[in-house]
C-alpha cells in the first residue's frame, strides 16, 4: 500500500475524498489489538474502498485489499451522490479484476482483488 500512496501523492495531497462507498466482502473483519500504548480491542475490515475527486474534476476509486487471502468485495455507490459516468470506468492499476452493475438507486462494482493489493478505478 505504500506503492500506491506514494504513486498517487498528488491526488491524496490535493485531492477532495468524497463520500464513502458501501463495501461488503467474503472476508469477515477480525477482532484485534494494536501493538501500541492502548489496548483495547478494535475490528479490522481487510477491504476498504475510498473515491477522490482530483484538482481537475476526474475521480478515482480504489478498492484495498489488507488480507493474505484473494478477496471479493462489492461496493456500492448511491447514484445522487457522485457525478460519475460508471459506465466508462476502468482499472488503471492493480492486481485484480472487477464489473459494474447498477440498480434503481446505485452503482455497484463487484471485485476481485488479490491479496495485499489494490484496484486503482478511473
């Protein structure tokens, strides 16, 4: 994950993070502790999922995958919330592969991303 952060400064730095999508994948959160100070216990979700708008207007999505195992995950995007055209979406980088559906009321990307990986969506 620190290609990508590194990879994409740019839009982290000067970016606007927007709403965040809804994410559900096949791999349960787990029940952790940190290796710090604190130790009270917090869960972990091993995909997450985030969409920048950059300084030009262009968004990109990225779908994370933490674990050590191929995870599928599906996430959703309620339509009035984003101006994006989905239907041109592609991977721009990453180790996986996904497909775009919608609904009524939103988009939904199904994934497939490979272990301590990435999907990089434009």
């Amino acid at each position: 994950m620190a290609k990508l952060r590194y990879e994409k400064t740019r839009i982290f730095t000067h970016g606007t993070l927007l709403r965040p999508p809804m994410v559900e994948s096949d791999i349960p959160d787990t029940e952790t502790t940190p290796a710090m100070s604190f130790t009270d216990p917090y869960i972990v979700s091993y995909v997450k999922s985030g969409i920048w708008e950059k300084e030009d207007g262009q968004c990109e999505i990225f779908v994370i995958n933490i674990s050590k195992t191929v995870a599928n995950a599906k996430v959703s995007f309620e339509k009035s919330k984003y101006d994006i055209d989905f239907s041109k979406l592609k991977l721009q980088s990453g180790n996986g592969s996904f497909t775009i559906s919608q609904t009524q009321n939103e988009f939904v990307i199904e994934a497939v991303i490979e272990p301590n990986s990435y999907l990089n969506i434009t």
